[in-house]
C-alpha cells in the first residue's frame, strides 16, 4: 500500500499556498515597497509539489488527470499558478502572486473535500487523446480568467490608493495600472481563444459519438441547436460571449478601468460559483 499518494502531494502543495496567503498579508501591510522574491519562491516551490501531484495522477490512472471535480478544481488551480510564475518572471509583475495566493488557497481547500474525488469508472470520462484535449484547453481558458481576475484585483488595489492619494500608491512597486490593464485584456484574449478552440473540439466529439450510437436524444441533421439540451455546453457559449462583451465594450465604447476590472472579478467569481452545477447537470459529461 502507497502510503503517499498524489492527494498528500497535493495536501503540501495548499499548505505552501496557505503560507504564501499569510506573507502576502504582510506584503499589503508593508505597501509592496520592495521587489520581493519569497512569495515567487513559496508559489513555485508549491507548484512543484501540485505538478508532481498530477503527474503521479496521470501515471496512475494512464490518462490526463481530468476526470472528475477534484482534478477539474486541481488543473485549474495548476493553470493559474502556471500562467503566474511565466508573468512573475517581470519583477513589476511578480506582486501578482500576493492577489494570486489567496485564490489559489481557496481553490486548493475546496479541492481537497472527499466529495469531489469520486472513484474513477472502468472507462474514464475522458480517455482518449481528443477528450483529453478538449477538457485541458477549457480548464487552460480557466485558468487565464483567473489569472486576469487576480490581475483586475491588483488594478482596483493600486487604482483606489491612487484615487485616495495613499502614500503606498507612490512608494510601491506595483506596476502601472497601463500595464495592468494590458495583462488582464491579453489574458482574456488567451482565455477566449482556449475556450472557443476546446469548445468546438467538445461538440465535434459529441457528433462522432451520437454518430456511433451514443447520446440518443442528440439529432445533430434535423435540430441545429441540439447543443441547448447540453447544459454545460450551453453555459461555456454563455462565458465566451460574456467575455467577448467585456472586450467589445472596452475597445469599442471605452468600458476600461475600472468597470473592466470589476467585470473581470465577478466574471471568474461566476465561474467558481457556477461551473461545478452544470458540470453535474450535464449528461455528456457523467459516467
């Protein structure tokens, strides 16, 4: 019996984004007046244990790990550190990680509850090369509307210490708000991307396996619309507009700043709050 397993691995990995939540409180505290690097290193240091927790998945269950609500959560979380640690690379980024950690915190504990991993079928839900894909590029789109909504939080922080004519505003190292509002708009654009490319991959799959006596109440040449019985694919054609939205509203009708960064925010609190239901509800998407 392996008495260390992936899920402690994974275990390590929240404790190390707990301890990077408490130093970025004293981060704020102190006013980011310095370039520091031990939050970067905590972060990295924590990814490497959270990498070594899914690959040991991977290996043990012979397919990508994303077969249930625990790996969903996990290959999120993965995503956004991921994503953060290239962009920290910028010293006047690296202060992402302190908005990033308490994130990544409540994702990791909320992973963790016993009742996300349920056991695996003797065929996983996504066991093929293309299914695989599929579920890696909506969750890689994920992860870049949570690193954009950790980018949005940073903008509002410094924005409001600017507005309030706050000391930390002029002695910190924060990077301007031009720039942070170039992050979250290139990040949405990636997201968008991934999303639209999984998406299509998604119904493409859904049409090979109806054609192959699956998914009855699908009729993909006499219904054009059959995706709308198909909660969790009508639900990310609802997210990929939405964010479409937010972008034509800031390069068509100038909705930047500020408005932007909050929708960014409540766009990815959404999706936390939303995405586990109509994953759920789906019938495709359960065993």
């Amino acid at each position: 019996m392996v008495w260390f397993t992936d899920r402690h691995f994974f275990l390590l990995a929240v404790a190390i984004y707990g301890l990077s939540t408490v130093y970025s409180v004293f981060l704020w505290r102190m006013g980011f007046r310095k370039d520091d690097r031990v939050n970067y290193l905590l972060l990295l240091a924590a990814f490497a244990l959270h990498t070594v927790a899914m690959f040991y998945r991977g290996l043990r269950f012979g397919h990508c790990p994303v077969n249930n609500l625990y790996e969903a959560t996990t290959f999120i979380a993965w995503t956004i550190v991921a994503a953060y640690l290239v962009i920290g690379l910028l010293p006047r980024l690296r202060f992402l990680g302190a908005f990033a950690s308490p994130v990544l915190f409540a994702i990791g504990v909320f992973a963790l509850m016993p009742a996300l991993d349920l056991p695996h079928e003797l065929k996983p839900q996504f066991s093929s090369v293309l299914t695989s894909l599929h579920a890696t590029l909506i969750l890689l789109a994920y992860g870049a509307f949570g690193l954009s909504a950790v980018a949005a939080l940073m903008f509002l922080t410094e924005e409001h210490d600017l507005k309030f004519h706050k000391l930390r505003a002029f002695f910190s190292l924060l990077p301007p708000i031009q720039r942070l509002e170039r992050v979250m708009n290139g990040l949405v654009i990636g997201g968008l991307f991934l999303l639209a490319t999984g998406l299509a991959i998604g119904l493409k799959l859904i049409e090979i396996k109806q054609k192959n006596g699956a998914y009855a109440p699908f009729n993909f040449k006499n219904d054009p619309f059959y995706f709308y019985r198909e909660p969790l694919v009508t639900y990310l054609i609802f997210i990929w507009v939405f964010y479409f939205g937010l972008l034509m509203a800031r390069w068509r009708f100038g909705q930047g700043g500020r408005r932007f960064a909050w929708g960014m925010v409540a766009s990815f609190v959404f999706i936390l709050l939303t995405f586990w239901g109509f994953l759920l509800l789906s019938p495709v998407h359960q065993p």
